[in-house]
C-alpha cells in the first residue's frame, strides 16, 4: 500500500507557492493543478497522510469504505488535532453500493444547563471570545458516538479493529512534519492558560518550547482514552473516567458540561438532503446542518444558466453564482436551525419551483443589495475543520467532515483525557443578527437551548451519476465550506473539469452578509473584478490567509476506477490500497 500525495507543480507555478516538506501552501490555486491518485481498489482522501494511510490500510485488509472512514476518523483525532476529534462533532453522508443512502449526525448539543443569552453581558451585548475561548464554548461532543454507529450498523470490521491504529499512532508517537510543527507552534501563545494542552502541544522537556519538524509527538492519555473506547464502546468516552475528567475540566474553568449530559448524548441517523443537478444525484447533509439545504438551493437557481458557456472565471458566471449564493445564506440565516427544534420549512427550500421564484429578480447585468440588517466580519482566526471522502471497490461512498469549530477548538485539553475540546457553541446564534466568529449571521431558529444542535456548513456530500457514484467530496471552511463544495460540483459537472483541476481551481466566495465577495489570489482577473464591481458588487476582495478557501479531499469515479486528490492548498493525502 503506498500513500500519494505527488504534487506535479510546474516549476513557474512554485515560484508562487511555498513549497515546504513536499507540501504546497499555495496561498490560493496552483496554475497546474498537481496529479490525482489513481487506483481500481479505492481510495481515502484526507488532510492527513498517516490518516489516509490508515483508511487504505484498512481497504487493503477488505474493509469497506465505512470501516475505513471510521478509522481515518479516530486517526485524525491522533494525527490532525486541530480538526480532528473525539471531543468535537461531525456528519457523515452514506451511500451503499446497492443505492441505500443515509447520514449520520454527530453534531455537538448545548449543555441541559445552557441558555438562550449565556453570551451576553448585562446590557446585552456578545462578550467577546466568550462562545469561543472559554470553558462556556465547549459543546456536548458527538464524535464518538457517531463513529461507533456508523461502525456497528454498515461497518465490517470491529471496533478494536478500526481504532487500533489510533491508538498505535497516539501511544507510540509520529514523527511531526513541517506543516503540522509549525501549526502547532501557531497555537502555543493561546495555549499558554492550558496546563494540560501545554503538556502536550509544546515540548516540556524543553520549557514548553514549540515541537519541531522530526520531533514525536507521543500522546499517551489520547491513547488510553481511546483504549477505553476500544475496549467499553461509547461507555468508554460517554461514561467512567473520561466522562469523569471531562466534567472535573468543565467545572474546573466554570463551563457547563455534566456527566449526565456525557451519559445522555445520542447521535441522530437522518434522510440525507436531495436534489438533481443536470442528470446528476445530490446526496447532501440535512439540517442542522444547512450545507446541503442551500447547496441543492444554489444549484437549482443555477440550472436554468448555462455556466458552461459562460466558462470557468468569466464575470458572468460568477456574477450568477454570486446572486444565487446571496439568497440562500440569506435564507440560512432565518429559517435554519436544529430540526429537533425548530420547524424548517426544507421542502419549500429545495423545491426547483421555490428557486425558480426566488431568483426571478436575477438580473445579468446588475448585481442585487444584501439586506441592510447585520454586520459581519470574516474570520480573524484561522478556522479548522476537515472532511474526508473515501470509496471502496465495491462502489460503497463516504464523505464524512469533523471539526472542533476553530483551529484547535477551545484549545484546551481537559485534564487526563489528552483531547482537545470544541469551541462549537459559537455556531449558535449567540443574539439576533449578530456576526458569529465566520461572519455568519442567524435569528431565533439558532438560538441557543439546551440539548439543541447549533447550526452548522458542513456540507459532505455524494455526487451520483446514472446509479454510480461519482464524486465524494466537502470541505472545512466555516461559511466558505458551501460555496466551496458548490464551486466543485460546477467544475466537474459544468466545466468538465478532471478532480485535480476542479479541487485545485481558484474560488470565489459570497454569503450574503458581509455583502463582500472574496476571492483567492488570481481566482479573478483584474478585467473580471472590474466587470462585476461595474455590475455592482460591493467588497470584491483577495481572501488573505496563506492557505486559500476550503480543503476539499475529493474522489470521483474515472475510467474504471477512482481518482483521489487531496487539496493543494494543504498538506493532506489521498491514499490507496
Ligand atoms: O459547523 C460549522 O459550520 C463550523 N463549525 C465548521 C468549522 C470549520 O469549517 C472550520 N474550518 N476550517
């Protein structure tokens, strides 16, 4: 079995990139895009190499795809910290081999003891970093939960079988690469006030001085925790003694989280979200995530336009893509919510007829005004997340994306367990219309109650063609995630773009609040952007953070096996058995 992650990058192109340890920080797409992984036996893409490697290796050992991307799931918890997570959340879309779909929500909950104003001062206003960096951000965590019931129900393979490797990577370390040495050296100064995530995260034999690149990070309470997860199931996370730790933590730094929320967790299996998007099958995730929702949104309001004509980067398709994107966050922000909650009219919101009046108004030459209600802001602090697709041989398709919310969540690792924890609280809306950490604004439908879902992007999701697979793909990337996974789907179905173009290509993002389209470095020519600000297009603007939008590891069925492209943008794999 052999990882791949070759990155063919034509020598003029790495003039523009940081090249660093065979990865490309590319700052935004490469001009070339670098070669997919090809294999007739499957194929897991994630951020994480020794991740992927996982996922294949379980693949090789007739594993099926669910096996795999359970595994690669509680690897990434060892290899990935900053996204991936046994105290953190994710969704995971399903789709069998024999056409049987579904989707498993492990969303985080609000704590029983939270409330509706929890962030706000006594004048009312949001107290900063409040939802983000304190004992107060952490949500109930899903992960575990749902990886073990996606396991027990479509899984092959047993539970030690899948998190052995895990626990292997945890117990006896991996040597850091640059990419994630220098990550982890980024997070030091806001880890400063966790003891316990210090311990870890910076080298203590060295006076909590960063790790660095060929230095191995051992991490033996992660791997006793997830002993105990091999060994008891979800008792051995839920109840006992991480529960235990994880609630002297909370009370600790004055958060929220009991035992009995632990004990009362429950990950929730869901209809997938639908659509059809010329002859091809969406298969997306559900609220409360609202990704698929507005995915299957914007591409109906996009199939009566013929984006392929128009070309990949004209003004004209992005100004229609745009428009389409302005209505559905819009939407996003006052219908969407937990549908455990609150009543989400879903029907009415992917029906073609709904899209087809809402985007009456489109106008080719002019662009339209956001609302004047709420202010946003893009994320001052990077945002981590991370989503893996994987596929087996059988045809059999998971796309699965997990986060802690912002890099690291919480950054702090409760005490004895050896987990970082999730700042997931600040996907609620913590006051109407009101900006969270992505700029993202929302209403009463995402207040905050306890035991409810916070409203999330995820969006992974299945492409199918005449009954086959044919793409699998998501992101992280906070509000950009969306666009994101929208972006990939035209280039592959309206562009006829190969897997390694569409994930590497240049994107542009819009969501309605901030009323600003951001754009990645060369993804808009200078005669473009002044075509759309002559249209109207208020805040066109070249997206600053090194790393570019979103983190797309794809695959898509080619010429009689699969393609598996992990995103330039990032250090990630795709690997095979
Ligand atoms: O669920 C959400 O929408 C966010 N918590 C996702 C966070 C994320 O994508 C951060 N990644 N870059």
């Amino acid at each position: 079995m052999k990882a791949v992650a070759r990155l063919h990058v034509a020598i003029r192109v790495s003039m523009f990139c940081v090249m660093s340890a065979g990865v490309v920080l590319s700052g935004s797409a490469v001009a070339v895009a670098p070669e997919a992984a090809f294999s007739e036996d499957g194929m897991v893409a994630s951020r994480s190499a020794l991740a992927s490697e996982v996922g294949a290796d379980i693949l090789a050992r007739g594993g099926n795809a669910i096996d795999a991307a359970v595994a690669t799931g509680f690897a990434l918890a060892v290899t990935y910290p900053s996204a991936g997570n046994l105290a953190g959340g994710g969704f995971m879309v399903i789709r069998l081999a024999d056409g049987t779909t579904i989707t498993n929500d492990h969303r985080e909950v609000a704590p029983l003891a939270a409330t509706r104003d929890m962030y706000l001062d006594a004048s009312g206003d949001v107290v900063p970093g409040r939802s983000t960096s304190s004992h107060l951000a952490v949500g109930v965590p899903g992960t575990v939960d749902g990886l073990l019931d996606v396991l027990e129900r479509y899984g092959t393979m047993s539970r030690r079988e899948v998190i052995a490797p895990a626990i292997r990577l945890a117990r006896n370390g991996f040597p850091l690469d640059l990419d994630l040495a220098r990550d982890l050296a980024a997070q030091l100064p806001a880890m400063q006030q966790y003891p316990a995530s210090m311990a870890i995260f910076s080298n203590s034999r060295k006076d909590g001085q960063p790790w660095q690149r060929g230095d191995v990070l051992r991490q033996t309470d992660l791997a006793r925790t997830l002993e105990l997860i091999s060994r008891k199931g979800r008792d051995g996370f839920y109840r006992g003694r991480t529960a235990a730790l994880f609630a002297a933590e909370m009370k600790r730094g004055g958060g929220l989280i009991t035992e009995e929320d632990l004990a009362g967790y429950e990950s929730v299996w869901r209809e997938p979200v639908t659509g059809t998007y010329r002859d091809h099958q969406i298969i997306s995730m559900p609220p409360p995530s609202s990704g698929g929702v507005l995915l299957v949104q914007m591409l109906n309001m996009l199939g009566a336009h013929d984006l392929r004509s128009m070309g990949y980067g004209s003004a004209d398709a992005v100004h229609v893509m745009i428009e389409a994107e302005r209505r559905a966050y819009a939407d996003r922000a006052e219908y969407l919510g937990d549908p455990d909650f609150v009543k989400v009219p879903m029907a009415q919101l992917i029906d073609p007829a709904y899209a087809k009046q809402r985007f009456a108004d489109f106008n080719p030459l002019k662009s339209s005004r956001s609302s004047e209600i709420g202010a946003g802001s893009w994320p001052a602090e990077s945002p981590d997340t991370t989503h893996v697709s994987v596929i087996d041989k059988a045809g059999n398709a998971v796309a699965y994306t997990t986060t802690l919310n912002l890099s690291y969540g919480a950054k702090m690792v409760a005490e004895g367990t050896g987990m970082l924890l999730n700042n997931e609280m600040d996907d609620f809306s913590s006051k109407p219309d009101t900006p969270n950490a992505y700029g993202l604004i929302g209403r009463a439908a995402n207040a905050i109650e306890p035991r409810k879902r916070m409203l999330s992007s995820m969006t992974p999701t299945i492409v199918v063609k005449d009954g086959k697979v044919l793409l699998v793909t998501g992101s992280p990337g906070g509000s950009t995630i969306i666009t994101t996974t929208l972006q990939i789907i035209v280039n592959v179905i309206d562009h006829g773009m190969t897997l390694s173009d569409a994930v590497s290509s240049p994107r542009v993002h819009h969501q309605w609040q901030p009323d600003a389209v951001l754009y990645e470095r060369r993804g808009l020519s200078p005669d473009t952007v002044k075509i759309l600000s002559e249209r109207g297009h208020q805040g066109l603007t070249e997206w600053k953070w090194e790393r570019g939008i979103g983190d797309a590891n794809s695959v898509m069925a080619v010429g009689g096996g699969f393609a598996g492209m992990a995103d330039p943008r990032n250090a990630g794999s795709a690997a095979h058995p």
